[in-house]
C-alpha cells in the first residue's frame, strides 16, 4: 500500500546524526518525516563528548565547523540535554609527549582552534586528583559535553516541520521507503542515518563494527572539572585492527564520572568483556589514583560504525539520485552532527556547503559506485 507523500524528506534513523538531520532540513522549510525502530545505537551507548579531533584535515574541518553550531544551539538546549562548555585536557604522559602536546596546538591553531599549553604545576592545580609526575596538558576550552540522548529527543520533538513514527524499514529506493508493515512512503528526499543498521539496507554500504565499553561511577561531586584524555587516546580511537584501550573520561553534571575507552573491531556480542573492561579501568586508575576507591554502578557497551578512511560518508549515492547518505561518523556522531546535518542540506538543495564536501563524499568508496545484485534501484 503506497500512500500520499507527506514530507519532502524521509529519514531513517533518530540517533543524533538522523536528528540533526531532521531539524537542518526543517529548518530549511523541509517537511520531515523521521522513522527510527527504537532498537538502540550508538547515540545511547556513547559519551558525548563535543571535541575538535585533527587526526586528519577533513576530521578537524567538520568537528570544529560542528562544535560552532553546536555553539548556536547551545542557548536554545532544554536542561535535560546537560550541556556543559567543560573544555578537554589532553593529557602528556611525561615531558616528551609534550612534544605531541605542542604539535596538536599548532595543528589546531591553524584551523582557528584555540589551545592552551600547561606545565605539570598548572595542570596539578586544575585537576588535583590525576597522578603526580604528568609532563603537562593541552587545554582547549572550546570542546563541551551534552547527553546526547536528550539531545537527539528535543531536535526530532521540539523542532517545527519534523514529525516522528516508530517504525522498521524493510527496503529502500531512490524516493521511495518500504516499511515491515507493508506500507510504501515517497518522498523527494531520503535520508539513511542509522548507523550500523544502514548495511542491512545497502549492503554495499563499507561499515565495520567497532565496539566500545563504558562504565559510570557513582555521584563525587566536584571531583573532576574538564574532560581528560590521554595523548595517545587518537592511536586508539584510529587503530585499524585489534582492542585497543585509552584513558578518556568524563565528568558528568550529575557528579558522576562516565570512565572509557576501547575499542574492537568485527564483532557484533554486545557482552561486557572483562579482559577489555579491565585494562581500561586499571589504566584509567593509572591517569587517577583515587578512582580505585569509587564505586562503579554500571558498564555497557555499544558499537561504532567505522568507515575505511576513518571519515562519515556524506552525500547523495551516487548510483541512485534521491537517496541520500549520512553515515560512518565512528566515534564523532555527537560531536559532528550539526555539521554533517547542514552539509548534506546545503548538498540536497543545490547549494555551496560552508565547509568542503569533498573528503566525505560517498563516490571515494569502489564499493557504492559499482552495482551491486539485489541493490536498491
């Protein structure tokens, strides 16, 4: 059954990326129709960290182009969605990692984001409770944190001209939806922004699972006051192969601490793995001593999708017009959902993004220009 066109824009998917997408477009005087089977992602299971990451030019341009939207939301978010402007120390093990300190400032400061050096004394000062003997920190006050969950609830909810159903997609085409219901919905646009999911509807879609723990402590107020992240947090996130663990922690305005990272790549068995959960929590003990004393109250984990270049793809298939890509975002959908939202609208209505499209369009991949059997038409 194949009903009227209601909205200019389908988009599957109401995580953060899906939802920023949503309200660019209503923004733009879109109808949106977003549908979204409530089976959780990665929205739910990460942190929420807002971080300017430079690993690679294309990274940086769209996470400090995301961070300045986020800027422009910041006064309209409702007090559920716990924005703090916290700032991220990037943490130097000893002195000759402050040599990678100074070499992120730079890199940084080209693309006009702000960053302060600290020595091992003025670091003490700000943050009293990581170990002694750290050669130092960069500051940037500028990155934040919000609960993307929220977030992502008020964007689909509070937002004019975006409407919401639950629903499972079956198939999709070029202006076309198929729901598990049978019914068919059309539109001009549509929009896969589910994450992981994506592949079970374009199965040439090339995105590899990466999964994450976390765990939340119980309530320390005032404990920690910024974000703390280990230098070496960026091989980590960036490592193309085998579990990899990294100090990154986040204080939340609950008081709580939310301790990560890892990663894992090719698997898809969402139980809490001790041999990974405890390397992580023993180096997060590492970075602060008085962690060992804190109650834990909860571990999860999630999954990331990953493209192969590390960066989202965004933009229209380029073997079937009307369909529309935003995908691949790996651990930076929080942070670069505004960006990713207002690139692909700006894309959709024909005109020049603010940043450059080119490094996250869908046509880098072999695998989405070659047909594929069984693929949407």
């Amino acid at each position: 059954m194949s009903e009227p066109a209601e909205a200019d824009v389908l988009v599957i998917g109401g995580g953060i990326v899906g939802a920023a997408c949503a309200h660019e477009m209503a923004r733009r005087g879109l109808r949106v129709r977003v549908l979204d089977n409530a089976s959780g992602g990665a929205t739910g299971a990460g942190m929420g960290h807002l971080v300017a990451m430079d690993d690679n030019p294309a990274e940086l341009a769209l996470s400090h182009y995301s961070i300045g939207l986020w800027n422009q939301l910041r006064s309209q978010l409702p007090g559920a969605c716990a924005y703090r402007n916290c700032g991220t120390l990037w943490l130097a093990a000893d002195h000759a990692e402050m040599d990678l300190a100074r070499a992120k400032q730079a890199t940084l400061a080209e693309h006009g984001v702000a960053g302060e050096l600290l020595d091992s004394t003025a670091l003490a000062e700000l943050e009293p409770l990581l170990r002694k003997g750290l050669g130092g920190a960069l500051k940037i006050p500028g990155d934040g944190i919000l609960y993307a969950p929220a977030t992502a609830h008020w964007l689909l909810h509070d937002t004019p001209g975006v409407s919401f159903e639950r629903a499972t997609v079956s198939a999709i085409a070029a202006h076309r939806v198929e729901l598990d219901d049978g019914r068919v919905l059309r539109a001009e646009y549509v929009v896969l922004a589910n994450g992981l999911a994506a592949a079970t509807l374009l199965p040439e879609l090339p995105l590899r699972p990466k999964k994450g723990h976390l765990l939340i402590t119980d309530r320390y107020p005032q404990q920690v006051s910024h974000q703390l992240v280990e230098l070496g947090y960026a091989a980590s996130a960036h490592a193309s192969n085998g579990t990899s663990v990294a100090f990154n922690v986040q204080p939340r305005p609950t008081g709580q601490l939310l301790i990560g990272s890892s990663r894992q790549f090719d698997t898809l068995d969402p139980a809490i793995e001790p041999a990974v959960l405890a390397p992580m929590l023993r180096r997060a003990v590492d970075y602060l001593p008085g962690l060992a004393r804190w109650n834990g109250i909860r571990a999860w984990t999630g999954f990331r999708a990953a493209s192969p270049d590390g960066l989202p793809i965004l933009g229209e298939h380029p073997r079937h017009p009307g369909l529309w890509l935003a995908v691949g975002h790996e651990g930076l959908g929080v942070t670069t959902a505004p960006g990713s939202g207002r690139l692909l609208t700006s894309l959709m209505l024909g005109e020049r993004p603010d940043i450059n499209p080119h490094p996250y369009r869908p046509e880098r991949f072999a695998a989405l220009t070659a047909a594929l059997p069984g693929a949407p038409s």
